[in-house]
C-alpha cells in the first residue's frame, strides 16, 4: 500500500464531506500508457459498429471487455482504492462496471445529473451505495473535457440538490487530472461532461463498485470463465455476482442507456 490505515481514514472523512476524493499520481503510467493503446483501437472499432451507448453529442460510453491489459487486478484490486471504497461504502464490495467515457471534438456540455436514482424517493440521503472510480488514460486539461462536479450534493436530496444548484448557490468545478490519477466519488453528486475543444479524444476508465447488496443489472461486467479462473481469491470475490461467459463479448451494443438522474 502506498497509504497509511489512517491516511485511508482522513480521505474517508474528506470524501463524506465532498463525496470524493483524489490519489494524485496513483497507478503506474506505464500500464495506462498500453490501456490506451489497446483502448485506441477498440474505440475505433465500437465507433464505427455504431456500438457505443451515446451519452450526448460526440461521448460515448463503451465498456471495457474483461480480458488481457483491462483485466488488471493489479489496478481494479488496487489496496488503497479498495481500502478507502470499504471505508464508505461498507465491507465486502461488489465490483459491477468496468467501462470508458470518452468525449471527442465537438462534444457540449452535458446536463448536471446524478448517474443512479436514490434508494428511497424523496427521502434525506442515505450513506454511500455506489462508487465510481475514475481515471483518465491521457491527461485531462481545461481544453479536452475535464468532469465537473459539486461537493457535497451526495448527501441532499436531489430535489433539493437540483433547486440549490440552479440557484447558483451550489458551484460546479472542473476536475484537471494527470495520467495516474485517480478519483473516487459517489455517483450521487451533481456533476456533468464539459466540451473537448480538441482533436484527440480524452477517455477516462470507470470502475463500479457497489455495496454488497446493491445490484442494477444494467450495469455489469460480463467475465470470461477462464479469465476468472486465474483470478486471485480476492479478485474473484469482487466479481461474485457478476455473469461468467465463455467468451469476451463484442460490439453487441450497450445495456446501460440511462444513466442521468
């Protein structure tokens, strides 16, 4: 591990106050740099299978297949971002999502959303349920679509939350990240892509992880078998409710369409 048990705790703390956190220069550039390359041609290939799930003008969502550089449990096992995601969203995680999110030139800005529905409809917030952990396979700058996001609005009611922003009183930030970042967020705060204003498209890697008992089954990672099987016991237990197929799926097109709340 790169951090101290109460170091995990302190960035617990921050993230319960602003419903993130970052790991400045976290995983190696090494293995990102030959994610982007086996990741170059597999965007390519969804774009023109028209096989990516649209996530407005010139994003796409495409998931990421379970096999070879994506199927690093060096990197989806990673201690520390392990260590913090138990700390707020309970022992025992499910992994479920193993995907990208990709703006090319051209794209707008989306509208601010949350990515899942509350548990309990017009209820105060509940303590973490589901976790996106981002990270971006080039640099992201103020030019090539940086995330925007609030702090804090994971803990209000969306309504609530929805009628502060639009008042001004809630701020939206940009999130600049280096290759080897990482962020850790709740899916509950207001947040939204910006533009790339450039010709290289800027993916950022999202991995799901959801308390033990939470399952959309829109939102999944389907698991080559043998894949699987060489899989460390803990990389394994992450995976336990996730579908095994025999082979790694194709350009079959996108389960999760809905994605805004």
């Amino acid at each position: 591990m790169r951090y101290t048990s109460e170091q995990h705790d302190a960035f617990a703390a921050a993230f319960e106050r602003d419903g993130m956190v970052v790991l400045t220069q976290h995983l190696p550039v090494a293995t990102l740099e030959v994610w982007q390359r086996a990741f170059a041609g597999l965007l390519q290939a969804r774009l023109d299978a028209e096989a990516t799930a649209v996530r407005g003008q010139n994003r796409h969502y495409i998931t990421l297949p379970f096999a070879g550089v994506f199927a690093d449990e060096a990197i989806f096992c990673d201690p520390d971002v392990l260590a913090i995601v138990e700390r707020v969203a309970g022992a025992d995680p499910i992994m479920c999502q193993l995907a990208t999110d990709t703006p090319l030139q051209g794209s707008t800005y989306q509208d601010v959303h949350r990515d899942t529905p509350e548990l309990f409809e017009g209820e105060a917030e509940t303590p973490s349920f589901q976790l996106a952990v981002n990270f971006p396979l080039c640099d992201v700058t103020l030019e090539n679509g940086p995330f925007e996001t609030t702090l804090g609005t994971h803990r209000m009611n969306r309504h609530e939350a929805a009628a502060a922003y639009e008042r001004g009183e809630i701020p939206i930030q940009p999130i600049p990240m280096q290759l080897g970042d990482v962020m850790i967020r709740d899916v509950r705060n207001l947040h939204r892509g910006t533009p790339n204003h450039t010709p290289q498209p800027r993916p950022m890697v999202v991995m799901g992880y959801s308390r033990r008992w939470y399952y959309r089954p829109e939102v999944h990672i389907d698991v080559p078998r043998n894949v699987y099987q060489q899989l460390s016991p803990r990389a394994q237990r992450l995976l336990r409710t996730m579908p095994q197929v025999d082979d790694v799926v194709g350009a079959d097109g996108e389960s999760y369409q809905r994605f805004a709340y």
